[in-house]
C-alpha cells in the first residue's frame, strides 16, 4: 500500500503548467527581483534533472545576497522539531558533509528515499548546512493524507472566495492526473487531500516566515504553485500583506493540461526519458481506502 501511495502522491502533484513560457534563462537582476519577494515558490518536475539543476543555480544566487528558510516539500511538517534538532546538530560539525550526514538529516524530516530522487535533493542540504539556512518541513505524512480521504480529518475551512467552480477544478486535475483511471468514488477524497495539502504547505510557510523573521523559498512540484488554487491562494489567505512569487520548472512540449496564466513565470528544460506514467499506472488496482471497523 505504501508503494501505491507514493506513486499516487507523485503522479498526483507533479502537475506542471505555466504563464510566459521561455526558453530565456533569468539574468541576475530578475532573481533578484524574485528575492524580494516574502515567499518564493520554486516548482519542479520531480524526475528531471535539468530542471533540478536549473532551480539549484537560483537558489545558490539568491542565497548570496539573502539569508532564507528552504521549505520542501519532501520534508513532513510534523517532524519540524526532529529535522531543526538535526540541523542544529550538524551544524557544530565542520564542513564539508558526508552523503551519510546529509541522508540522515533528509531523513529527519521524513524524506521518502524510495519515492524521491536523492542525487537531486543531496546538493540543497548540503547548501542549507554550508549557508546555516533553516530546514522547513511542510507536508502531510502518508498516515494524515489517508485519513483525510477517509473522512476522518477536515480541512481548515474554505474561506467564500472559494467557488464550486475550482473544487470542480481540482477534481478534474486529479483524474487527468491519474490518466483518468481513478474510480470515481476515489476523487473527491483525494481533491480533498490535495487541497488541504496545499493548505498545510502554506501554513508551513507563513509559520517560518513569522518565526525566521525572514523570506522562505519553497522547493515543490508545479502543481503546488497554481496562483488561482494552490499554496499561493492559500498564502494570500493566511498572510494577506505578504509577497509572492511563483516560478515553474517545467519540460518542453509538456503543460499537463494546467492554464497558461497559472504561474507568474516558467521556464523550460528539456524532457526527461522516462517511461508513459500512464502505462505505469494500468499495472496498479485502485481501491478506496476505509476505515478498520
């Protein structure tokens, strides 16, 4: 199941889309204009590792002119104390950093070593040690999104300006996300799911903002940088007078069936070989999760 659950979560929100698509790298007074920002959302394509290597050159230039807080979206909220102890610790050991030092930090956090690309994520730990910038974690855990599908944990309430039409939104990326091979009975949950991850990321975020006294970059999937309904709608709701800014990272020829107006910018790597998710998907059996009676 667990297995299932972190091909779900990876199909599921690693939605890409865009607002001005260029093949034009950001020169630096553009990222410095991004730095200006309060939060700075970073998308990616989990698997591509130009796209990994582009937002990391970004990252290392804007960490040159400020001191931020490097939210991921790997990392679990609820292991934000264990992941700041861990932190603390390595940081009163003198650099350079094992893979083993870093691996054991990524773990504290809950990082999914088997459902994510390590090589890609090592170097910004690695960075988070060398420029002391703190580790958030944001994420549900696997146990907290099952129970949410389940009917056993509401979501912070939908504020008015939430309409019918973008649960319906919602739903409709989350079938098209799964290759239209979800039972029917399994999408709004996981709409539901899906919408109070983004809340959960948010509130991570305007949490490290307030208690850093600082900017807060995060590092997540596209899907989670929709300016109409993810975590940047949730920002504005949670942290009206704040700044954002919201960068995609996406492959050429792919939008993954997002609008174009999504995101304030996006740039293009080149795609990844990889094997049809769809394909991938058909070897799976779908099945609504319940309760234990």
């Amino acid at each position: 199941m667990k297995r299932v659950v972190m091909l779900l979560c990876c199909v599921l929100f690693s939605t890409l889309s865009c607002a001005e698509e260029t093949f034009v790298r950001p020169d630096t007074a553009t990222i410095e204009k991004w730095g200006k920002a309060d939060y700075i959302l970073l998308g990616e394509v989990h698997d591509n590792a130009g796209g990994h290597e582009l937002r990391l050159a970004w990252i290392k230039e804007l960490v040159n002119k400020h001191t931020y807080a490097l939210a991921f979206e790997q990392l679990d909220r609820d292991q934000q104390q264990v992941l700041h102890d861990k932190e603390q610790a390595l940081l009163q050991v003198k650099a350079p950093y094992s893979d083993q030092q870093l691996r054991a930090l990524a773990e504290s956090g809950g990082f999914a070593f088997k459902g994510w690309h390590w090589s890609y994520y090592a170097p910004l730990f690695n960075l988070a040690l060398t420029r002391q910038l703190p580790l958030i974690g944001t994420n549900l855990n696997e146990h907290q999104m099952m129970k949410i599908m389940m009917g056993g944990e509401g979501m912070v309430g939908l504020p008015p300006d939430w309409t019918k039409e973008m649960s319906e939104e919602m739903q409709s990326r989350v079938e098209k996300g799964h290759c239209d091979m979800l039972p029917k009975d399994m999408v709004a949950p996981m709409a539901q799911a899906q919408i109070r991850r983004d809340q959960a990321l948010a509130e991570s975020l305007v949490e490290a903002h307030h208690s850093t006294k600082g900017p807060v970059i995060l590092l997540a999937g596209n899907g989670h940088l929709r300016n109409d309904l993810a975590v940047p709608f949730w920002l504005r709701e949670f942290d009206p007078h704040a700044t954002i800014v919201s960068i995609a990272v996406m492959e050429q020829g792919n939008d993954d069936n997002e609008p174009l107006s999504a995101f304030d910018a996006v740039y293009l790597v080149k795609a990844q070989d990889r094997k049809d998710p769809c394909e991938e998907l058909k070897k799976h059996h779908f099945t609504m999760p319940h309760a234990k009676q």
